[in-house]
C-alpha cells in the first residue's frame, strides 16, 4: 500500500527545509555557490529515492522533487544575495591557502573549478608574479624534501625525477629548475616569506 505524503519522513522537501539544510552546511563548511547547490540537490535526491522505496505515487514523488529542485535554486540564490555565499570571497581564501601549501597556479585553478568557481573569479584570486610562484614551488619542494631541501647530493636521473614532480605539480619548467637549483639559505627564505604572506 502506497504512503500518504503528509507523513513527517515522507514530507517533500520544502523551502525552509532546504533553507535551514543549507545554513547547516554554511555553519560547518565554507561552500561556493555550486557546492552548496549540488549539497540541496542530493537531499532532494535523497527524499526521492526513499519516497520510492516507500511506494508513494510515482507522479506525487516527481512533483514534490521538481519543487524541491525549484526551491534549492531559490534558497541558494537569496543566500548569494544576502553575502552568505560569497564565491569569491571563497576563491580568494582557498587560493591563499593554497599557495602557501605549494600549490602552483595550474593546481589551484584546478582546486577552484572542481569547486564549482567561475573561471574569471578563479583567475581572479590566483598570484600573478613569478616571485610568488617560485615561493610556492620551494615550499612543495620543501615539502617533498627535494632540490635544496633534499638530503645528500643528487645524480641526473634523481634531477630529473625531481623537476618530473615539479612538473607534475603544475609548475612551468623555468619556475621548477630555479627552484631545483636554488641554495639552501635562499629556498629557506622563500618558504618563509611564503608563509608570511
């Protein structure tokens, strides 16, 4: 036998519903407009899919998801348009982060478009100068103890693997090769620079 709709668990999601969802979300975890959009969408989904399995009328469960749909578009956009989703807010803060990990620009860029960042918000938030790319690439480096950070001297075939990783990375050859043949004292300020940024 098929369950009403009106009952509590089979409720189709409404507007504050989804509302009260997305703040939950914004409360715990910082999210780009299109995050938040697929976060509503699969709670959406969710509600469907147990509706279903509930045997609650096929064309019932299509009309309540297709609100719901509707109302996550709508919740999501009055949170942009209050500033409680700020993409490039986002963008600008993950970029940062980021950078100051080792990330090159290509890695970042990446990060932001699998976030759902615009591209021109994206580019808008990555380092432009070549200093900052080259700090970033010492503190991959450092990270993976290689170039001036390796211990003990290296060979050919290790150079190689080690601007193989740089390269890897996303950082452009003449950025890694300065990085794999600066000195010691030179990388450390870098990295530190880097992290005072």
């Amino acid at each position: 036998m098929a369950e009403p709709l009106g009952t509590p668990a089979l409720k189709p999601p409404d507007r504050a519903l989804l509302h009260e969802a997305a703040l939950s979300h914004l409360a715990r975890f910082a999210a780009t407009e299109a995050q938040l959009l697929r976060v509503l969408q699969r709670r959406v989904q969710r509600w469907e899919r147990r509706a279903r399995a509930a045997n609650v009328e096929p064309d019932a469960v299509a009309a309540g998801a297709a609100s719901g749909l509707a109302y996550a578009q709508d919740v999501v956009r009055g949170l942009v348009a209050a500033g409680a989703v700020d993409d490039a807010a986002f963008a600008a803060a993950r970029a940062q982060r980021l950078h100051r990990e080792g990330r090159s620009r290509r890695a970042i860029a990446a990060h932001l478009a699998a976030r759902g960042v615009p591209a021109g918000t994206a580019g808008a938030a990555l380092p432009t100068d070549t200093t900052s790319e080259l700090d970033a690439a010492l503190a991959f480096a450092r990270r993976r103890r290689i170039g001036p950070f390796r211990i003990g001297e290296a060979d050919a075939a290790q150079r190689l693997r080690e601007l193989g990783a740089l390269a890897r990375a996303g950082f452009p050859r003449e950025v890694a090769v300065r990085a794999l043949a600066m000195s010691d004292d030179e990388a450390e300020a870098a990295v530190l620079r880097l992290k005072q940024a």
